[in-house]
C-alpha cells in the first residue's frame, strides 16, 4: 500500500492550513498514494485558544477536507479539534475518502515537560481501526506513542499499520525519543508505524513558541523495529510502499500479543 505522510508547518488559520491540506493531496495523489496522512494540530497549531477554532465533524472546515479526499479518491487523515460537551476541546484525528468516514479522539492528553493539555482538551476512550483498501489500520496521535498498550490493542484488533499524527514538543534529546518510540512501538506491535510530525516552524519561517508545535522528522517504522524511510525537520513530503503481509509473521516470530501476560495490553487494554 503507498502511503503518504505530508509533513507541514501549520499556521493558527484553519483557512490557510486548509491550503496546505489541498496541496499535500495533490501531491500524494500524483504518487500515487492511496492514504495521505497530515500531522496533529493541522486544522491549527498548539500555541493559541482551541475553543473558538473548534468544529464538529460536520462542520466547514472538516466538510472541505472531506470534499478534498472524495474528488481526489484517496483517504485523508488529519488532526483537528472538536467541541466537548464540557467546554474544552477534542483532539481529534479526521479520516475520510476513498470509502473510510471515521474519527479517533486522542486518549493519552500530553500533560508532560510542563505542557497540561488536558487543561483544554478532553480525553478520548475508544481504540479506532479503519478498513483501507481491504486492510485494517490503526489510528494513534503523538503523545500516544508513549503507551504500548493502545498499539498492542490496536494490532489485536488485527491492524497491519498504525497511522501517527503528531505535534512533538521540542527540546534536549526529543527528536531521539520520537524515532526511538515510534520504532519501539511498531516492534512491541508487530506493526508498521507511520509517524507524521508537524515540521519544526522555524523551518517555515514560524515561531516555535512554548507550546509543542513539532521538530520533524516524519518516519515509518516496519514490524521489526527498522526505519523504513524519515525527513528531516522542514516541509515535506514522503511516500513509502509498505508490505502490510509482513506484519503477522513478524508479530508471530517476536510473540508481541501471543506472550503478553498483562491483561490490560495486547488486544484486552481497557480504555476510559
């Protein structure tokens, strides 16, 4: 399956990162991608007040990626934000097109190095798989990627791939956690990761600010823990054609699910 991860720097207009959306599907089309995956945070950057860019699912801006991804027949995964009954926002993944309407709310909220994002944003509960093309692919948002759980769930739920927005936080040794995660999770998994970071704003003539706006560094990890293929820290574009047959027998070989003796991971994690 080609699959396409559109790494960008958001702006704090909904309108202005909609072009980028458009221009990234463009481009994956014309490589013929079938999934183009877009960062956490597209819809608007980390850094501003959520509640007045937040839009349900059927609203302006989540109708127009929606559109985008039908006339280009392809499916679009994109992170944007959704009102909560409580007053605070979901951070939530959109993914639409080529047969898939579904929605994943993040479930680990990033309350870590000084950031509370549970302050504004309420936590999901619900593990999401999609049907692509045949094929079973997970969904999973940036600071998930610390949690084995929800991707040994992910896989038990019979995921070949898991598809990673992020926004990492910048600082001292994170763009190495962020490989080194990313390649932990798809080999505890049994799964291919594709990670997509927000690329590092400084690359885009953006202020990085305190909040995490991302470093970059886009990859895909295979089912055995190997880096498929990365960017660097600015803009870009990369698509990759993953073997989604050498998940099982990988998952087989390291025992990830058939070994685990902790009934909350490996396809029994509750969440909520």
């Amino acid at each position: 399956m080609q699959i396409a991860l559109a790494q960008l720097a958001a702006t704090t207009d909904p309108d202005v990162n909609l072009g980028l959306v458009r221009d990234g599907v463009r481009r994956a089309v014309e490589a013929r991608a079938r999934v183009v995956v877009f960062p956490e945070a597209t819809m608007c950057r980390f850094g501003v007040p959520l509640g007045p860019v937040a839009q349900p699912l059927d609203g302006p801006w989540a109708s127009a990626v929606r559109e985008l991804a039908a006339d280009a027949g392809i499916t679009v995964v994109a992170g944007m934000f959704t009102p909560d009954p409580d007053g605070r926002v979901r951070n939530t993944l959109l993914a639409t097109g080529g047969g898939v309407e579904a929605s994943y709310d993040k479930i680990h909220l990033y309350d870590a190095f000084g950031f509370a994002e549970s302050a504004t944003v309420a936590a999901g509960a619900t593990p999401v798989t999609i049907e692509v093309d045949g094929r079973t692919v997970g969904l999973a948002t940036c600071y998930d990627v610390r949690f084995p759980a929800l991707f040994q769930r992910l896989a038990g739920d019979g995921a070949d791939a898991v598809l990673l927005p992020a926004s990492w936080g910048a600082g001292e040794g994170k763009v190495e956690q962020w490989e080194l995660l990313v390649r932990a999770r798809a080999l505890d998994s049994g799964t291919f990761v594709l990670a997509c970071d927000q690329a590092d704003p400084e690359t885009a003539g953006l202020s990085r600010g305190k909040a995490p706006t991302g470093v970059g560094h886009s990859l895909v990890a295979d089912p055995m823990g190997r880096v498929v293929d990365r960017l660097g820290a600015e803009p870009g574009l990369l698509v990759v054609d993953v073997d989604l047959d050498r998940a099982v027998p990988a998952r087989t070989a390291t025992g990830a699910l058939a070994n685990v003796r902790d009934p909350r991971q490996a396809g029994k994690a509750t969440f909520g």
